[in-house]
C-alpha cells in the first residue's frame, strides 16, 4: 500500500508524530505507548541540541563501547543508568517505605549472585588486608519481631576501596562477599575489613565521559546488602560509615540518612550494629 501523504511528510516537527502513527492504536500491552513516549523524548532532545552528524556518530560509538565494556565481571550499563541518577530515580518510585523500615538503594555494578553462602561468625576478608571489622545485624519486620532464617547477601570494597571483581589478580575471587542466613531470633554476624570510599571507575567509557564533563565520581565509604525473607520485599541497600567526608556528594545519589551509621572503635579493629527492618510484600507484588 503506498504511504499517505503524513508518513511522507517527516520533518523537524512533524518526526515523532509520524513515528507514532506507525505503531498500532489499540494493544493491551503498553508497548507502543512506551516507545512513543522515548521517541518523543529523544527527538525533543535531537531538536534542542542540534548534533552534526559527525556528533551523532560519537553518540553511537559511546553506546557501542558501553555495551563492549559489560559482561559477567562489568556492567557498563548499569553503572551509566546510576550515575545519570536513573537508578535512583526508579528506586524512589517503587520502593516508598514506611518511615521506620529500610530504604532501598541502587544495587550498583559490583554485586555477584554467585556468592559462597557461609556460617555465621565468617570472616569474608580472604586476604586479611585492612582494619578488622565485625558487624552484628538483626533483621526484623515492622513490628520490632524477628526475622529467623532471612537471606542475607553482602558485597564492599576493601581497605584500597576496589571490589574483588576490579581485581582478580590482584584479590582472591569472592574477596569481602558473602551470603548468611539469619538465627532463629533474627540475628547474623559475620568478620570483614573497613572499606574505603572510591572512584566510581573512569576507566571505561561512562567514566571517562563524566570525568571529562568534570562530575565528581566520588562514592563515600560503604557496605552493600541485600536481604531476602519470604513473604517480605526485599531490600537492597547500602550502609554507609557516618565519618565519610564525601557523603553529601555521593555521585549516585544513594546516600540516604536513615543509612548512614557509625563505626565503633573496638580495641585495634571497628564494630558495626545494624537493624534491618523489612515490610510485607503487598499480595502478588515483586519482592
Ligand atoms: C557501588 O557502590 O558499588 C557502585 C554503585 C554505582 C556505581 C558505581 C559503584
Ligand atoms: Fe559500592
């Protein structure tokens, strides 16, 4: 069938509408609509910035590199979407808590779901290399009741402030990760080293791109967790050290102050005490 006089008529102002009239009208799924909504967006932003073609050809190449630059180790991707604050901005939709229970954070680009589950009391610092650190945790619901066997899955850079995944020559695989399950009244506790805070990677693409731009890729020192527990949503989130002096900048925007805690002095080493409180998962919801 020849095209109707519309579809011929693409033009700087007329683009995303005839893009839309090629999609069908009435679907259930929200498909179409979703991809309106980004092709409207992205002709909006061709027409304010105006790129050259030779500009747009940079843009193509940045997204070719990102995408070479993730695999099981790496995820490009994922460290574009938190440092552009998508991550975040998606977390702060979804996950409205109650005041009294944990936030979620970004998950970020570091974490590993091939983990060693260990008992209770481990030591997860394999090299030994930093300031001891033991960390006592309860994970409870809303209430104050405990949560007995919730899964408990932890990640964080080590005294240096790099993940064993930036270093697998340099750390031994699965360095300062691990995965514990909560005793009968709630509790877990497990040995570590302090982090350190880091430079999100400028390394690849993404950072390359920020750090040209001159955004600060600070990120204050942290602990990563997620906590698993049936019938609860789950929580993915950061513990952050309170003396951090970059907290206010983090460049992920994943510093929360309900996340924020203080790290004791414990003879030559540091103690941490955390609660997690989890929410019932609404009926039929993700958790
Ligand atoms: C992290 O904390 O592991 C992280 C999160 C987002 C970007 C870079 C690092
Ligand atoms: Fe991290």
């Amino acid at each position: 069938m020849m095209p109707g006089p519309t579809a011929l008529n693409f033009s700087e102002t007329t683009s995303h509408d005839i893009f839309a009239q090629r999609l069908p009208q009435t679907r259930d799924d929200s498909l179409p609509q979703i991809l309106v909504a980004a092709v409207t967006h992205l002709h909006a932003l061709i027409r304010e910035l105006r790129p050259t073609q030779a500009d747009w050809r940079k843009v193509i190449e940045f997204l070719t590199d990102v995408g070479h630059a993730s695999d099981e180790r790496r995820q490009e991707w994922v460290l574009l979407s938190d440092l552009l604050g998508a991550s975040a901005l998606v977390e702060e939709i979804n996950s409205r808590r109650p005041k009294t229970a944990t936030p979620n954070t970004v998950r970020g680009p570091f974490f590993r779901a091939d983990i060693p589950q260990l008992p209770l009391g481990s030591n997860i610092s394999l090299d030994g290399i930093g300031e001891t650190l033991e960390v006592f945790g309860r994970v409870q619901d809303l209430d104050g009741d405990p949560i007995a066997n919730a899964e408990i899955i932890t990640w964080q850079a080590n005294a240096q402030g790099f993940y064993e995944n930036q270093q697998p020559d340099l750390q031994p695989e699965f360095n300062l990760r691990g995965g514990f399950r909560t005793d009968a009244d709630g509790r877990f506790h497990y040995r570590t080293v302090k982090p350190r805070g880091y430079g999100v990677p400028d390394d690849g693409p993404v950072g390359k791109l920020l750090r040209q731009a001159g955004y600060p890729l600070r990120r204050p020192a942290h602990l990563h967790f997620i906590i698993k527990a049936p019938g609860f949503e789950t929580i993915t989130t950061h513990i952050y050290d309170g003396s951090d002096p970059y907290l206010a900048e983090d460049a992920i925007f994943a510093v929360k102050p309900d996340l924020v805690r203080t790290f004791e002095r414990q003879g030559k080493g540091w103690l941490l005490d955390l609660t997690f409180v989890m929410v019932r998962a609404r009926q039929g919801a993700d958790t």
